[in-house]
C-alpha cells in the first residue's frame, strides 16, 4: 500500500467514524426521551390498575361486612359524608347526624326541626371499619 492509499482510508475509516458519531448524538437524546415518556406512562398505567384493585378489594370486604353483620342480624355503619353534622348511613340504610360536640350547632339543628330528634346526635361518629 502506498501512502496515499493508507491516508485516504484513513480519512474514510475516520468520515465513517464520524458519520455514526454524529448520528448517534443526534438521535441518543430523542430515544432517551422517548423511553423515558413510555416509562413514565407505563408508570401511571401500573399505578392506576394497582388503585382500582385496591379500592375492587375495599368494595368486596366492604360488602362481606355488610352481608355478615346482615346474616348475624347486627346494624353496622357502612359510610359517612360532610362535616358539620356527619351524616352516617348504617348497613340497614337509616342515617344518623353527628354534630362532634359542637353544642350550639346540635341544639340550633334540634330547635330548627331539619333533622329527626332520634336519630340525631352531639358527639363524634361511629367508626367505619
């Protein structure tokens, strides 16, 4: 081989060299976003299947409880909603308000006629479990 043969493959190896080069720090940044996207979708996805499970499960133990307590002919509270009063709905579908100790509220309530005087009440709510 002769020099001028070993220079232009020289300059061919390296034209090459830098072709890939520059193709790959041209396209590395869009792939890396790409896969990162896919990923945090991926994530969002797993996350969200994992959350519908969880409340699924909740529902059924929910519904297990009430179905027992029903069989054992036992009332249990089975959900709740608003703040002053809460008001509690029990598995044999009655409510009851509960005023958490605020007095005033409760004997405003009572004076008012809005709520039923039995089922109506000054302190903090039963629990659902």
């Amino acid at each position: 081989m002769s020099i001028w043969q070993t220079g232009l493959t020289a300059l061919a190896v390296a034209l090459i060299a830098a072709a890939v080069l520059g193709a790959v720090k041209f396209l590395a940044p869009r792939a890396w976003s790409r896969w990162l996207s896919w990923r945090q979708q991926r994530t969002a996805k797993l996350q969200v299947r994992t959350a519908e499970r969880e409340r699924q499960q909740r529902e059924r133990t929910r519904q297990d409880k009430i179905a027992a307590a029903r069989a054992e002919g036992r009332i249990i509270p089975v959900s709740r909603r608003g703040q002053r009063p809460v008001e509690v709905t029990f598995s044999d579908d009655t409510r009851s308000y509960y005023f958490n100790g605020d007095m005033v509220a409760y004997q405003t309530a009572m004076n008012s006629g809005r709520y039923p005087p039995t089922r109506t009440f000054h302190v903090a709510p039963p629990r659902i479990d």
